[in-house]
C-alpha cells in the first residue's frame, strides 16, 4: 500500500470520512437527475461521436445529399452518381470495391438507409430492375433483368419504404426506356450515315 493509499484509507475509517461522504450524498439533491436523459450535447459530445465516424459514412452522407436525399436507392445508383462528382472519386472506388460490399449497407445504416426486403420475393427478399443493354453494332437494346438489394429511408414505415423502392423503380425504368429509344435511335442514325456515305 502507498503513502497516499495510506492517507486515504485512514481519511475514511479513522476520521470520519464515510460518515461525511454519506452525509454528502444524502444532503445531495437528485430530484431533477434523470438517468435516461441523453448526455449534454457538448462540443466535448460532438468531439467524441466524430471521432468514431469513418470517413466514407461522411462522405455517403454528402453522397446522398447532393442526389437529394431520395426515399430509396440502389448501390449501382450511389456509384454512378459518385463517380460524376470529381471531388468523391475515391468514394465510387470504394463503392465499387467487392471487398466493401458487406460493409456499405452497415454505412448506409449509419446515414439513415436500410435495406428493404421485396415482399413479394419471400425467399430473397430482393428486386427485380429492368435496364436496357445496346451491344455494339446493334440497333436494338435488349431488356435485362438486375437483381438488386434496394435501401429506402430507415424513419419511413415499411409500407412507406415499399411503396417508395416501388416507385424508384418505376422512376428507373422508365429513365431507362426513354435512354434506351434515344440510344436506338442514335444507332439507327449512325448505321444509316454509314450506309449513305459509307
């Protein structure tokens, strides 16, 4: 035992010391204590919670602002628009990194998106978007079927999570339709550029 250790333990048994520590506590008023009250929002508080915040959910919430916070998204949707925004470059290489793959939807978490299952897919729980594939030389686009897991806002009820994958898809879609005749059409042009004056 130390000195100190010493001088403690004699404080509280040879001078009094547990009797003016419980006098304390009792005489203390504790009516206004609430122990399931959140802490102070403090900048001590905010010092804490950012350090233990990964650089890629900062970045997936700016992700996501920019594309205007939408009720639902897919992870090829999130890729593609990081990879039009120069300043995240490394952000869509991390998105599009297999060995990331398990980790976005825990990321995603965090910036308030969860996965939605399809309640009509009972074994998978994931949906069906339908994309349109113009291979080279072609002049017609073939549908394609992508499986994929879809996220809506965590805050929406499931109903409302589902009714807004639903309506994403459909928004999705039909984007892709119109692409898909601008894109017939520009083959079609050049073929027949081709042909002409070929």
């Amino acid at each position: 035992m130390t000195r100190s250790t010493g001088r403690s333990c004699g404080w509280y048994t040879d001078e009094g010391g547990i009797r003016k520590v419980s006098a304390f506590l009792r005489a203390f008023d504790l009516s206004s204590f609430n122990a399931k009250a959140p802490p102070p929002r403090t900048p001590a508080f905010f010092e804490i919670v950012a350090s233990g915040v990964a650089p890629e959910e900062v970045e997936l919430t700016d992700l996501i602002e920019r594309m205007g916070n939408p009720d639902a998204l897919t992870i090829p949707q999130l890729s593609e628009k990081a990879s039009e925004e120069s300043d995240l470059s490394d952000l869509a290489q991390w998105i599009d990194d297999r060995n990331n793959r398990k980790a976005i939807p825990h990321k995603l978490e965090q910036c308030g998106y969860v996965r939605t299952p399809n309640p009509d897919n009972k074994k998978q729980g994931i949906w069906t978007i339908k994309t349109w594939r113009l291979q080279p030389g072609k002049t017609e686009a073939e549908a394609v079927s992508q499986r994929q897991h879809v996220y809506a806002e965590a805050s929406l009820p499931y109903a409302d999570q589902v009714k807004a994958v639903r309506t994403m898809i459909k928004q999705v879609e039909t984007a892709g339709d119109e692409a898909k005749k601008r894109a017939e059409e520009a083959a079609m042009a050049r073929r027949y550029a081709f042909n002409r004056f070929g």
